[in-house]
C-alpha cells in the first residue's frame, strides 16, 4: 500500500470520527443557544401579558400557547422554564414545547401567567442540521484531501525521481550515484546514506571482483606448469608404474583444480553482471549444436538422445551464458545416464525438460544446485556444474525443478516469454 493511501485511509477514518463529534457538539450549541433565545422571548412575552391585564383587566386565552389563569391567595410560583409535550390543535398532534410560567398578583389578584412555544429536540435537530453541517464539513474534507494530494505529488516527486534512479542504477556502472537535492531534510539525509553505501558496496564490488580475476589468473599460471611438469615426466622411459601413477593422479588433479578455478571465476562473473551482451538465442539450435559436439561421448556409452521440439523458442540471453547452460545439463544428463539408455529432450513454447534414466532417485534433491556437492564421489565430477546451471537461470528469472518418477531424473526449466 502506497504511503498517500494509507494517509488518505487514515484521513477518511478518522475524518469520521471528528465529523460526528463536530456534529454533535455544533448541534448541542445550536440547540443550547436557542433554548437560551427561546426562554428570552418567553420571558418577555409573559410580561407583556401581565401588563395587559394589568391595562386591561383579562387577557383572552390562546391555547397552547398562552395560558392565564386565577389562583389562591396563598399560592406563590416564582419564574420556571420547562419542557413539556401538549397537543398542538394546529397539526394535531402531541409536540414538544418550551414553557415559561410564573404567578403574580395584580389588582389584588393572583394569577398563574403561561406562555409556551413549540421546540425542537435535540435529535429534531439533528435530522435537520446534520445535512448541513455534512455538506459544509463534507466540502471543506475534499478540499482538504485534494490540497493535500497535490502537495504530496509535489513533495514525493523529487523522492520518486530517485527512487527510479535507485532501480536503474548498478554496480557495473563507472558512474556514482547521483541523486536529487529535495530542499526535505529527511529525504536529503536518506539520499546521503544511501549515496555513501552505494559507494562503500562498489569498492567492496570492484575488490571482490579484481580479487576473483586476480586469484584465477594466478592460479591458472602455476596449474599450467604443473602440468607442463606431469606431461614431461610422462615422456621419460626409465619411471617405474609406480611412479607413472602417482603422475597421472597429479595431473588429472590439476586438471580438475584448473576446471573448479574457471568455473568459480564464472560464477563470480556472472554475480558481477559481467555477461550482458544479449542476442536472440534459439534453444534448438544450441541443443543441436552441443549433440554434434558430444556425439562421440554419447556413441560411446550407446545412449538413444530423442530431441522432441513441439514448439521452438527464442529468447535474449547471452550466447556465452546461454552456451554454458545447455552444456552443463546436457553433460550432466549424458554423465549420470547408465550405457544403453534413453534420454529425452523435450522443447515447448515455454518449457525445457531434459530426462536420464536412473536407477534411483537422489538422496537430497533440495543440495544438488548447492557448489561442490555431490551425490557421490565415483563420478568424477567437481559438483559445481548445476550450480552454474542455476546462477544462470537465476540470472534470467527462469524457475527450475528437478524430479524423480518411473527411473528417471528429469529437470525442467521454466522459459521466459518467447
């Protein structure tokens, strides 16, 4: 939920709840100031009464309205207002009324003077003022929330530019970070933590990444006389089969050093976004590629490859990546298989799916894109091979799930949009 949403939620929320209490406190003042009016107009209204009689000796009766009546001699009733319910002749019905009534004697009489008037009541009012105090109140609450809508679109317009500089913005880049002065201290302060990690992270990126180059450089050099060494032992006559051996594991152990050393240097590689040259790659036609190229390997073990194309797909990736990728799954695929079995690949518009028979499942299916693991160590393998297979489709956002039914292990990669 967007911040100016939640506000405005929180706005209409409470809005609410400061209208109803606006309402009934304007209401209750209303109704107070009109009682205090109305008790005024009775008041003056019985006196004039009072002074009718007193010049002309009666006052005419007028129900409910005015009341005159004698009492004895004895009863004393000083100024009293009250509300009561009388029938209204008019509208006949039973309605509220503000009375004001009072005695004196005039004449040496005494009389009890009644002067009423019809009054609303508090919920009367409320009925009818509501409307009103809604609209006004209602009015000035949308004119409010727009204000404010506009005023936040100026405010979060320069945050919102950075943000989208944020998203953009990369590692790889030979840029700083750059980001809008807001003239809002805490947005200004932010900007300035965040351009100072952004430039703590790209010295750690560009260590990291020197380190990586660096270290499999090195390494590559002293591999390589290793091995320049073993193959020069090996052309020697007078080395005992002891000896040859001992050579040979040598040698095949630096080979492997030499093949774990690029393929963490190509994991770093494409942690670092350093393959980026995206070209419209056709998945059938890489398969193809790499079926010629293992075609002895797969003679060899008398494999039966099926390349099942229901629908061929194109996507942009980088042909490098998108190389090393089909590559490694196909030799894992040929790796595992037992000699004189099948194996099917099998391309949809939106799916691949490799499968290798297998006689039975793996033992932690949830390790085997983990690096260097390896279900067991008669294979042969470095176990970093899926573990280059999953940076890769990580790095395009493509889904994989490997599986386990009637002997067979299958995995399958979900596409991006063809």
């Amino acid at each position: 939920m967007k911040l100016i949403t939640k506000i405005n939620k929180n706005y209409f929320r409470y809005g609410l709840y400061v209208f109803l209490i606006a309402d009934l406190i304007i209401i209750s003042l209303i109704s107070h100031i009109a009682k205090l009016d109305t008790d005024k107009e009775l008041k003056y209204g019985a006196m004039e009464v009072s002074n009718i009689i007193k010049n002309h000796g009666h006052f005419p009766e007028i129900p409910p309205s005015y009341s005159v009546n004698i009492i004895g001699i004895h009863k004393n009733i000083p100024g009293i207002f009250k509300d009561t319910i009388m029938f209204d002749p008019e509208d006949q019905t039973m309605d509220l009324f503000r009375e004001y009534k009072f005695s004196t004697k005039i004449d040496g009489t005494n009389y009890l003077i009644v002067h009423r008037h019809l009054a609303e009541s508090f919920w009367e009012l409320f009925v009818d003022i509501t409307p009103i105090i809604s609209f006004f109140l209602g009015s000035i609450f949308l004119v409010m929330l727009y204000y404010n809508k506009y005023m936040s679109e100026s405010l979060w317009k320069d945050f919102k530019n950075n943000l989208t500089t944020l998203k953009n913005y990369s590692l790889t880049s030979k840029n700083k970070l750059q980001l809008i002065h807001t003239n809002i201290d805490e947005f200004d302060d932010l900007n300035q933590v965040l351009v100072k990690m952004s430039d703590r992270v790209g010295k750690d990126y560009q260590a990291s990444k020197e380190f990586s180059a660096n270290a499999a450089h090195e390494l590559q050099t002293p591999l390589a006389i290793i091995r320049n060494k073993c193959e020069a032992l090996f052309s020697k006559n007078d080395l005992s089969e002891d000896t040859i051996q001992s050579i040979r594991e040598i040698f095949v152990s630096t080979d492997r050093l030499s093949g774990i050393t690029k393929a963490l240097l190509l994991l770093a590689k494409i942690d670092h976004g350093q393959f980026d040259d995206n070209e419209k790659i056709c998945i059938k036609k890489v398969f193809s590629e790499k079926l010629k190229f293992y075609q002895e390997v797969i003679e060899d073990k008398e494999l039966k490859v099926n390349l099942i194309v229901n629908k061929d797909c194109s996507f942009f990736m980088d042909k490098r990546l998108a190389t090393l990728w089909i590559q490694n799954v196909l030799i894992n695929a040929i790796k595992h298989s037992p000699k004189q079995k099948q194996m099917d690949i099998i391309l949809n518009e939106q799916e691949l799916s490799i499968s290798n028979f297998g006689e039975q499942a793996i033992s932690n299916p949830e390790l085997i894109f983990n690096r260097f693991y390896k279900e067991s160590d008669g294979t042969g393998s470095t176990g970093i091979g899926l573990a280059i297979v999953k940076k890769i489709t990580d790095h395009y956002h493509m889904d994989i799930h490997y599986s386990f039914k009637n002997f067979k292990h299958t995995f399958t990669f979900q596409l991006p949009v063809c």
